[in-house]
C-alpha cells in the first residue's frame, strides 16, 4: 500500500481540498522564481535566447530534483502534501463551474471576469457563447497541464517526474508567447512544453474519446479533422474532440474554428464538459495507482 498511498492521498486531497493557499503553493514558488529570472534576463537576442534555454532546461531539473529529495527523505504522507499541488483537478472544474453560474445568470461582466482565471486571452469584447466556448477549451486544455501530464510524469518518474514536469510546463505558461517581449526568452519552454506534453494531449484525447458514448463517432472525426488548427501542437488534440464530443463549435476569433458546422455553445454545454471533464480525471487517476503499483511492484 505505501507504493500507492503517497498519490491516492494526493488525489484524494485535490478531491476534497483543491488547492493550498498561495504562499504555500510549489508552483506559485515557481512563477515567482520566473518573474524573478525575467527581471534580470539580458537585453540582446541572442543573449536572451541563451538564457530562456538554460532556465527552459535548469528550472525543470532543480524542481525535479527537489522532488527526489523528498520521496527520499519524507514519510508517505507528507510526501503526498507535496505531490498535491503539482495537480489542479477540483480547481479546474470549479473554476468552469464559476463561469457557467455567472453565464447562466446573464451576468456577462462577472463570467468575463471569472474567465481570466482560466484563460491568458483577452475577454472583455467576449459576448455569452464564445466565453462558453473559450471555458470549454480551456477545461480541456488544462485537463492535460494540470492532471493528465504530471499524472503520466509521476507514475513513470515518482515526485522528480512531477515537478520537473511542472516546471516546465509552468515556464511555458509564463514566458511562451510569440510577443517581442518573449519570442526569444521563452522560446525554448515552449518547445520544450510541446515535446513533454505530446504523448500526454493524445492520451488525453483517447480518454475524452472513449467517453465520449454515443457521440465517439463525432468526436473521433473532429479531433483527426480539427486538431492541426490551433498554433498549439497539443491544445488542438482535446479541444477538437471535446468540440466534437459536445457537439459545438469552439472558436477564438481570428485564430481557430473547430467544428464549424456546429453552434456555438450556452451555459449548459459548460456543464456536460465539466462532467466529461470528471470522468477523464477519475478513470486517469485510477489508471495511474494501477501503474504506479506495477512499476513499484
């Protein structure tokens, strides 16, 4: 039982808690070790792509590391205080909850606002069905950040997996936009994100797929049909076949369509994903005890 114990007390607590406050947050650490770094990043190309690659690749390596020292050193149950925060499933679906409450009272101000916490994108010009849609994608896409990857991570590499994974993943979501500002210093934690996330998004799309009942049909044709379409190599896997799944079309204006011929989606639609959502954390946390237990076994 000790081989499991540390991840189904973690999970257990995401389940029952959701996430520690922010001062006590390893992930929050970690954007602040970020800005930290950005602040004193050299000005010339070259210079800052040299060290967005060297924090791209030591960030990881440090946290990971820290996440050996503690499997190595702490008993079970603190191990899984530490394991906890490197998943966010309650509050992901809770944050999806936010934006559908607000929506579904025709609160627009509010749901725009509660959209930023899963969103980078600009929400204000948004109207009802594409804050819908862009919930909708983003609680498929964060399926992947923050539940299935670290998950796949640490099931196959123990605390180190975990954490490196979401070093890395937590650099990219800091520094990995085609802006002047961080074209070259975050370049290298976004291609490093896109390859420690490729397995992942498409093992998560096989899951939302198999869910997916009466509607696997539509969601396996969208998914293969649409998920090229995002800049994103990864994003586009969950969201085309969650878009297929749902039955909607999901949209970020002058960017990408999925599913065009499909509506756009209410407030309701945000519940069935919230559900489905759900589902894929339960059966993928059940799949990584099972595996863990193997490989320790």
């Amino acid at each position: 039982m000790r081989r499991i114990a540390p991840l189904v007390l973690a999970l257990g607590l995401d389940a029952l808690c959701g996430e520690p406050p922010a001062w006590l947050h390893p992930v929050v650490w970690m954007g602040r070790g970020l800005a930290w770094l950005e602040a004193r990043a050299p000005r010339g190309e070259l210079a800052r792509g040299a060290y967005g690659l060297g924090v791209a690749l030591g960030l990881p390596l440090i946290w990971g590391g820290l996440g050996w020292v503690v499997e190595t050193v702490l008993p079970w149950p603190l191990q899984a205080l530490v394991l906890k925060p490197a998943f966010a499933g309650r509050a992901l679906l809770d944050a999806g909850r936010e934006v559908e409450d607000a929506l579904a009272a025709d609160r627009l101000a509010d749901a725009r606002r509660d959209l930023r916490s899963l969103v980078s994108r600009p929400t204000a010009e948004l109207d009802g069905p594409l804050i819908a849609a862009a919930a909708i994608e983003s609680l498929a896409e964060n399926l992947v950040d923050s539940w299935m990857a670290p998950l796949a991570a640490y099931s196959l590499a123990g605390m180190a997996g975990a954490y490196a994974y979401r070093a890395a993943n937590t650099a990219d979501a800091m520094w990995g936009y085609h802006t002047p500002r961080y074209e070259q210093l975050g370049k290298s934690a976004a291609h490093l994100d896109d390859v420690l996330s490729w397995v992942p998004a498409r093992l998560t799309a096989s899951v939302l797929w198999g869910l997916s009942g009466s509607h696997r049909q539509a969601a396996l044709a969208t998914w293969w049909r649409d998920a090229g379409r995002t800049a994103s190599p990864n994003a586009g896997q969950v969201m085309a076949c969650v878009a297929g799944a749902l039955g909607v079309r999901l949209e970020k204006p002058g960017h990408y369509v999925l599913n065009a011929s499909a509506p756009l989606p209410g407030p309701q639609v945000i519940t069935r994903a919230r559900r489905l959502v759900a589902r894929a954390m339960a059966v993928s946390g059940a799949a990584a005890v099972s595996l863990r237990a193997v490989r320790r076994g």
